[in-house]
C-alpha cells in the first residue's frame, strides 16, 4: 500500500515588470528587487508569522494545506510585488508572453532558470520571454509520484486550456492561444513527459543524464509535469501565466481534486487508463492552437468533442473529491472560465476592439492582473 499524499500546494508565478509609459517589458523582478527582499506576512493560529521569499522573477507560496490558504498566500504574494514594482513607477501583469516587447530588444534580461541553460549569445535562449504560473501538488511516496504522473499526463492538455493567456509575441498575434508553450517545447527534455515503470526508473533515467553529461542538474528536466527536483512534489509547468487570482486558484483546485481522484482510484486498486506521449501531445496541440475553442480527442471512445465539453467532463470526474478538499468555490470559477473565456480570449476581444492596438490589451492585463488584490 502506498503512503496517503499530503497533497498540500504551492503556487509560483512569473511576473512582467512593465513600464507605464512605453507598455514595454521594464525589466524582470530580480533586477528591480536588487539585493533586497520582500517579507510576506500572514496569520496563524498564533499571531503574525513573516515570510522570506527571495528576490528572484519566479515566486512561490510557501507549502498551503489547502486551497484556501494558497489563495490568503497568492493574494499576499501578488500585493507585495505590486506595491515593490509601484515603489518604483512600474505596473505589474501576468501572461504567457508580453505582447509588444521583442525577446531582440537589448538589455531585457531573461529568468534566471534560463539564463543557465544556454550561453545567453544563443537564440534559444534570448527568445524565451515567456511566464509562467506553476503548480505543485505533495505527493510523498515517489512510486505513487510517478504512477499519477504517468496518468494524468492525458489531462495535461484539459487543464491547459483554461489558463491560455500568451496570444502575442513580439507584436504579433500568433494565431495560437498558448504561443509560450511553443516557445517552451525548443528546449531539449521539454513538453509531455515519457511513461515510467517506477520511480526506479526514472532515477536511472536521471543518473544516466548525468553521468553522460548531458544534464548539469535535475531541474534541466523541462517536462509539462515532472517531479520536482528536491521537493516531494508533482509540478505542473504547463500553465502560462494566470492572468488574475480566481484564474489561477482555479487551475490549482483542478490540479489537486484531478491527482486526489487519481489517488483515489489506485486506492481502490484501478487507474484511469494511460494513454501513449504521442497521442496526449495530439491534444496537446489543439489546446496550444485553440484553447478552449477547438476540439480534442477522446482516445476512449475515438471521437473528436469540444474542448469545452471535454474540461466539464473532467470537472464532473473530480467532483467527489471537491467538498473533501474544501475547494468548491476555487473550482467552480473554472466552469465561468467555460463560458466567458481565458485571459488569451480576453485579450483577443480587446485587440479587436482597439484596432489591433496592443498597448491596450497591456493596460488590460494590468487592469486584470489587479483583480482580486487590490
């Protein structure tokens, strides 16, 4: 029997620092902090507890026993960077990708998890302008880690389509809801990850990436979900950058009820089946292309359906675990992100009624990335 998970989360977010009077990219969060660093304060049972999160572009929660805690955490963490970057006369938005500013544009300095992936001369690496929002879900036993990574690969694509907000690159409307992901994919060990019969495995997967070099370290494994590489957690690195708050708790309550239903079945000894990487990554394309308006694929049944319809499936799949892990109202935002569109659907609504204008849809995300905080 395996170990029960935690299941606990964290959430990390990667900002855009933006300058309020060109609309550009001003600079990532690390060169604004300098040396400093933000204290987040929260409550507990005991009185005030302060937080250290270092100065850095990507920024996480600390470990949330549920849902409602990441949400007190998020909120938190988004008032500081914004009250940090306001300090300073700059704005603050989240989305997959800035849509004005070029990764050619000298002087825009990039994460630093990329800056050490490939001497920055390379075009691979100045290209990757790109944000993200990550999920972790505590998952202790790593053969049980390993075994809902192998499943829940196939609902990768599902979730995918409820945070789509990178539209536009470099001043142009891509014609793609998640062009992040794209841009992500470049990168070696990136993408859907591959099927492992055990945690075993894996490790020998590693050890031999390693030892022939072609790895530095564990975190050069890319991958849409990956176990990370010194917490005992599952990482969902899919998401682009969840432009407001009831965006991003909702992609993080359908991330924990869909790996405690997955739990739940191998409980009972049963397992949604495991799909192949080449097919998920067939849905994952849709999902990249059409976001929440296109169709994917039911390998079950062999037939195309609504990506929309196939995400409320998903959510009524999960449901029993919802009051359990008393994250009702964080998902149900998910069926509104159903009817009236992701962040990338909201901009696209803005750009046709500016006229093509992108630094209106800037100032949106700026608007929407406020919501909830202030």
């Amino acid at each position: 029997m395996f170990q029960e998970p935690s299941l606990n989360i964290g959430i990390s977010e990667e900002y855009q620092i933006i300058d309020p009077e060109t609309r550009e990219l001003r600079s990532i969060i690390s060169r604004v902090m300098d040396n400093e660093r933000l204290i987040l304060r929260e409550q507990d049972a005991e009185g005030e507890v302060q937080v250290e999160l270092p100065a850095t572009l990507e920024m996480g929660t600390p470990v949330c026993a549920n849902i409602k805690e990441a949400r007190q955490a998020l909120i938190q963490q988004r008032k500081g960077v914004m009250k940090l970057a306001h300090d300073r006369g700059f704005e603050v938005a989240l989305a997959g990708t800035h849509p004005i500013t070029s990764w050619r544009k000298p002087g825009i300095p990039r994460p630093g998890h990329i800056e050490g992936l490939v001497a920055g001369r390379d075009m691979l690496a100045q290209r990757l302008l790109i944000f993200g929002t990550h999920v972790h879900i505590g998952i202790e036993d790593p053969e049980l880690r390993i075994d809902v990574m192998n499943v829940i690969r196939y609902m990768v694509p599902h979730m995918l389509t409820l945070s789509t907000s990178s539209p536009f690159w470099s001043g142009r409307n891509t014609g793609l809801k998640s062009y992040r992901n794209v841009l992500l994919e470049n990168l070696p060990r990136s993408g859907i990850p591959h099927h492992f019969a055990s945690w075993g495995e894996y490790r020998q997967y590693v050890d031999m990436l390693m030892a022939t070099h072609c790895i530095d370290h564990e975190r050069q494994i890319y991958w849409d979900v990956r176990p990370h590489w010194r917490l005992p957690t599952l990482q969902f690195r899919v998401f682009d950058a969840c432009t407001t708050v009831d965006e991003a708790l909702a992609v993080a309550a359908l991330v924990q009820a869909t790996v405690a239903w997955l739990v739940e079945l191998r409980r009972h000894n049963m397992m949604f089946r495991d799909y192949t990487r080449s097919l998920v990554a067939e849905n994952k394309w849709r999902a990249v292309r059409y976001g929440l308006d296109g169709k994917l694929v039911d390998f079950g049944k062999e037939q195309q359906f609504s990506a929309k319809q196939l995400v409320r499936e998903l959510l009524r799949l999960v449901d029993p675990m919802v009051d359990e892990l008393d994250s009702r109202d964080e998902l149900e935002f998910a069926y509104s992100i159903i009817e009236q569109g992701n962040s990338a659907d909201r901009q696209l609504r803005v750009y046709e009624e500016n006229d093509h204008n992108l630094r209106a849809v800037v100032d949106h995300l700026i608007l929407e990335t406020r919501k909830g905080v202030d």
